[in-house]
C-alpha cells in the first residue's frame, strides 16, 4: 500500500518566526546536524535536491542557508526540525 498522506501543515509554519522567537544560531559545523532543513529548504528555494550538488557547492549553499537561518528569515517549519519522515 502507498504510504500515508503527510500531515496538513499550519499555513503559519511556511512565515519566518516573529521577533519573540529565539533562534538557535547554527555554524558552518553544523552542516550534516541540519542536513534535513538544508535539504528541505535547498529544494523549497533553489529547486535542487541535495544529492545533485556537488560538495564545494553544497556547502556554499549551506553558508546562504546558515545567514538566512540565524537571521530568523527561513519557515518557522524548518527551525521546529524536520526528520527524514517529514516534519518533527
């Protein structure tokens, strides 16, 4: 049988978090820790799946992704975590 449906989504956890949240700041080290919102957000924003990139562009994605992830800017989704079965 087909695997079931993801769970509907709050619309509101595609919106950066407002400004009470308090984001956990990520490093250049954390590069395989985030390997699923990287991905996640990879796909959602430049259309690619990690495992068509190679590693020196991957991990300049990754700084783009680790600026906009401390400043606050990526879906509250992402900063709530995602495992590899959809979203925590």
């Amino acid at each position: 049988p087909p695997p079931p449906p993801p769970p509907p989504t709050d619309p509101a956890d595609e919106m950066p978090p407002g400004p009470d949240y308090e984001v956990e700041r990520i490093g250049s080290d954390d590069y395989y820790l985030k390997n699923h919102e990287f991905s996640t957000w990879l796909k959602g924003t430049h259309g690619k799946h990690f495992t068509e990139l190679m590693a020196e562009d991957a991990r300049m994605l990754f700084e783009e992704f680790k600026e906009q992830w401390n400043a606050g800017k990526l879906p509250l989704k992402l900063y709530k975590g995602i495992t590899v079965h959809g979203l925590r």
